[in-house]
C-alpha cells in the first residue's frame, strides 16, 4: 500500500530566463514498510522532489503542476493554512540536509520538542516528552541526557539522531531523509544507517532517502529511484537496478562508484557535465548530449517513464526513460531506437 502518490510533478523556480523546471513530470510511490533511495548528481533535482513533499517549495519556486496525495491527508498540493502544518511532521517527517545545524543554540532540545508540540497543538506534552525519549533510547542515546542538553553538547552524530526524533515524535508515517550522512564520519555514516533501518522496520515507515551516495543506499534501501535533469529516468527494486541498470545514465552512476576491493579502474567517471537548466533544450531526452547510446529519436521526443518488457515479459516493478532498447545498454552496445510512444 502506497502512503505518498505523486503523480506529473513538475516544480519550477523563476529566473531571469523565465520559470525553468527543477522537477519535471515526476511519478513515484512510497509504499509503507519500504525504504527508497533517490540518488543523481548535484542539481538533479531531488531536494526540491523532497520539499515539495512537504509543499515546501521556497520562493521564487511553485509547484507548477501534479498531485501528492498522502493517505489520510488528501492532496498536498492543495492544502494550505493548519492543514498543511498539521501534515508537515504530523503525517509526513522531514529530517533536513544537515539538520544538526538547525536545531536552536539558545534551547535545549527538551524544549525544542515542546515549541514543536505546541506548534501542532499537543494536548499531552508530557507524552509527547516520554515518546522523545523512547525514540532517542531506541536509537543508542542517552535520552534524558540528550533532552536537557544544548546542540553544542551533542556530535554531529546526535544530533542527526535527534533530527529523526523530531520527525518521528508526532507518529508520522511517512519519514523523509535528505542527505543523512554529509558531513559524518564513515562509523556514525553506518551508524545513523543502522537507526534509520531499525526504526523505519519497527514503525512500518514508508521512508524516502535523498543521497548521492549509491554504496550507502544499496545497504539499507529496498527500492532505487534515479534522477537526473530534474526526471525520474529509472526506478525499481534495489538489487535489479544496481545489478541490471537499463537506463545510460544509471549504468554511468554505477560505473562511476568507487569501490574499496577489486580493480580500482574499473571506476569511471561520467564524461561531460549534469545540464544546465537555463540553456537545455525543453524537447528530447535530457541526458542524450551525454549519453554513448543517444540516436536521432532523442533529440526529438522525450522519452516517457514506463514499464519496460523483455520480449512479452514485463519486469516487475520496473520503469526506465529511455528509448534505447534496454538489452542494448546492459549489453553496452550502441543499438537501435525503441518505436516512438511504444516501451523499450
């Protein structure tokens, strides 16, 4: 069961240029006890995937069109006022990029939490301070401790924990995580991976992960979703992704991973750079300037997000956009356009 459906999101941000799409026609589920990974390069768009999850799009941003409906909640995209702060940390939280650098110097973080029960008007305060604690020992903390001391007291390690505290501590069902690990070390990294897990399987979490890091979501992730040009171009379950990547770009992600054991070529940068979205053309596929496998069919049509067979079997749970024929990539070689508007 999905608890987040969203349906043809595009969001775009006003420049100088006109409104240029950060997120274009964006489909993806978040379906309870899984946890998804969004991975691409800087720029691909994930963060402002994830904000408008809150619809939380900052200005000079909007969210131009689609849907996200959120079970219980109703459309995001159109609710406003108390609705939609009850809905941001109620039913969806949200641990931001960094998060340990929001956390208010001057309170501690038992106060914190009660400014965030107020704010959402808690009757039982005093149970919401007991579920904070509950969750922060769950978690390897000292939860006493870490409710009477001040950010400056905690490592950056805490206070990530602490970042997921606050967005669990109101029962959402629905956990959000955007770039959990930057700036960690590599044992808190494994670390608040393991939390994350552990508290997402005992809570039946429907969790979003934003990273840039394939070898961190490939330990903890079920599904795999990648972006790149501000389009969803492949998504489907973990290990086939990794371990059959059908669209260029994802094989170029993979390719480009660097490993700790084997042959330390085989690692290998993406050529070229992720697009500009000031001067990229708004016809034809986003990564093709960039892809060994482009032909003429993909400067001229963009290539839809879609189921894709091999011979008369769909693969399950898998959807790629690209009109190359998905043998050809994973074989590696240049081959023949799919028709126009049929699958690949």
């Amino acid at each position: 069961m999905s608890e987040v459906q969203v349906r043809g999101l595009t969001v775009e941000y006003q420049t100088s240029a006109g409104w240029l799409p950060a997120v274009a026609d964006a489909s993806l589920d978040l379906r309870a006890g899984e946890i998804t990974g969004l991975v691409g390069e800087s720029g691909s768009g994930k963060s402002t995937l994830a904000l408008s999850l809150l619809n939380a799009v900052p200005a000079p941003g909007r969210i131009a069109a689609g849907t996200i409906e959120v079970a219980g909640v109703g459309d995001l995209t159109r609710l406003g006022g108390k609705q939609l702060r009850k809905a941001r940390g109620g039913a969806i939280g949200y641990v931001f990029q960094a998060s340990q650098n929001s956390l208010n110097p001057l309170k501690t973080i038992g106060k914190q939490l009660l400014d965030l029960g107020r704010s959402h008007e808690v009757d039982d305060l005093r149970g919401l301070i007991a579920r904070a604690l509950d969750l922060a020992n769950r978690m390897g903390l000292d939860g006493k401790r870490v409710l009477d001391s001040y950010q400056h007291e905690l490592s950056g390690g805490m206070r990530q924990r602490i970042g997921i505290v606050f967005a669990l501590v109101l029962n959402a069902k629905v956990l959000i995580l955007d770039e959990p690990t930057t700036a960690l070390d590599m044992l808190s990294q494994a670390s608040v991976l393991e939390i994350v897990r552990k508290v997402h399987d005992e809570n039946q979490l429907s969790t979003l992960i934003i990273t840039h890091d394939i070898g961190a979501i490939s330990e903890i992730a079920d599904r795999l979703a990648v972006m790149y040009g501000g389009r969803i171009v492949e998504d489907g379950p973990l290990l086939d992704v990794l371990r059959r990547p059908t669209h260029p770009y994802t094989k170029a992600l993979i390719g480009a991973t660097a490993r700790i054991t084997g042959d330390i070529d085989v690692a290998r940068a993406l050529p070229g750079r992720p697009p500009d979205l000031t001067t990229v053309a708004r016809v034809g596929c986003v990564f093709r300037d960039r892809c060994p496998f482009a032909v003429a069919v993909c400067a001229e049509v963009e290539p839809p997000l879609e189921a894709w067979k091999v011979g008369a079997e769909t693969q399950p749970g898998r959807r790629r956009a690209c009109h190359v024929d998905p043998s050809t990539v994973l074989s590696g070689t240049p081959g023949t356009p799919a028709a126009v508007g049929e699958p690949a």
